[in-house]
C-alpha cells in the first residue's frame, strides 16, 4: 500500500514521556501515523505498549510530550472527546454486550451519531426517523463488511472468540473513527482465526477508516497487515520500518530473543 507522505499526519506523538512515581514506563516517544496506514507497534512484555496506548487516547496523561490528532493538540482531552473527535479504541478485554445480537451490538455503537432530546425520544419527527433508519443501515452494512452477516442476529454470548473478536471490531467502527486504535484484538485466537481477522482489517482502510494502529502479540499478524512497524523496548523506541526491515533487524532479535553469549 502506498503512503502519500506530502499529506499531513493524521495522528503525530511527540516525545511521549509517562512516570510513575520513580518508575519511567515510556521515555521520548515520537511516531506518525499517515492516512491509509496500517501501523503496528510491538514489543516485549512490560515494554511500554499499553502505558502508550493509554496516552494517546487520553486515558492516562503524559508526564511530558503532546498528542496531535488531526492537527489539533488532544493531550489533555477526555477519552470520551477524543473518540468523538475520531480516534477510537479497542480493550483487550471483550467488553460486547452478550445478551445481545451481533446487530443489536452494533447498532448500540451509534449512538455518539444517534443522540437525542428527550422530547426527540418520546415524539420522533421525521428527520429523527430518518437517522433511525440511516443506523440501522449503517449497522447492517458493517455487520456484512465485518463477516459476521450469517451470524446477525445470533446473541453475543453464542459467538466463538474469533466471532467476539470481530464484533468488537465492528462495535468500535460503528462510532465512524478516521483512526482504529486496536489493544491486543487478536488475543485468543488460533492461526486461522488471525489470519481471516487481519484480511477483515486490511479492507478497512480506505473505507471504514483513515488509518489504522495495531498493538498486537500476534507477530504473524503484524507482519502481515502492517505498513510499518514500531518497536518499543524498556520505554523507548528501539526501531521503525516496514515488517521485513523489523523482521531481520538484529536489536529486535535480541530484545525478543535474548543476545547469544560470547
């Protein structure tokens, strides 16, 4: 996939630094994501992937460092403004509502697009009808895009974890995001399950969404969805490139792998 690099960054941290009392979880961290990426950030147990995470979607604040989203500075936002500004995430948790269908799912993740008065709840006019109708729709239409049309109106809690996997997926793009920042999403699946899955997140870019960031165990599946791949290691970057540069780079190799003894 190629990346225009003339365009502005849809999403730039800067220098993302994050203490904990005495303890440095993320040290200097900068990274861009362009629109029509599918970026990937990797890393050893304990490396600083999700206390990043955490930064750029306003769950934790960093210490030092900015998140730019769109051009505008969201450090200090809510998680719940920058969702509604368009930057959306996935927990590694399942956090579906299971005794409901896999629709009723997904239309329920509208709702940021569906608010209304209380006086528009009791008596709908016709423009609030036809917004009704355009969430049905819309939820219908990621239903099949995601994979999962078979199983539409089948409760949640019937769903193998791969089915779960992608119905998160689709809850998450209901809130229409231009970023999908995704937390271990293929958590608990088996080869086959992962591979389908990265073929489902490979058609999202460029129809669902802008770009998309992947932090992800799963090296198979980062290999093969990623533009580019992001190394963390003890906080700090420890490199970037395309997956087969990430693949033979030797300091990743150790940082996995442990270095040979003389």
């Amino acid at each position: 996939m190629s990346v225009m690099r003339e365009t502005a960054p849809l999403l730039r941290a800067e220098n993302l630094t994050m203490r904990f009392g005495g303890l440095t979880a993320v040290r200097q961290f900068g990274f861009e994501i362009m629109p029509g990426e599918i970026v990937g950030l990797i890393g050893p147990n304990g490396a600083g992937k999700t206390t990043c995470f955490n930064m750029l979607t306003g769950f934790y604040k960093p210490t030092e460092g900015r998140v730019v989203f769109k051009g505008e500075d969201i450090t200090r936002w809510k998680p719940h403004a920058i969702a509604r500004r368009g930057a959306v995430r996935s927990f590694q948790k399942t956090n579906v509502m299971k005794t409901l269908s896999v629709f009723e799912n997904v239309l329920t993740g509208h709702y940021m697009a569906g608010c209304q008065t209380l006086l528009g709840t009791f008596l709908p006019t016709s423009r609030v009808r036809r917004q009704e109708q355009a969430m049905r729709d819309s939820a219908a239409d990621i239903v099949q895009r995601i994979g999962l049309a078979r199983r539409m109106n089948a409760p949640a809690h019937l769903l193998s974890c791969g089915e779960l996997r992608l119905l998160e997926v689709a809850v998450a793009l209901a809130a229409k995001p231009s970023l999908l920042m995704l937390d271990e999403p293929a958590a608990g699946l088996n080869s086959h399950e992962a591979a389908m899955f990265g073929d489902v997140l490979k058609t999202l870019v460029g129809t669902y969404v802008e770009a998309l960031l992947l932090v992800e165990h799963n090296m198979s599946l980062v290999m093969a969805v990623s533009d580019r791949v992001l190394v963390l290691n003890f906080g700090q970057k420890l490199a970037e490139g395309r997956p087969a540069e990430i693949q033979a780079n030797q300091d990743v190799i150790e940082a996995y792998l442990g270095k040979a003894a003389a």
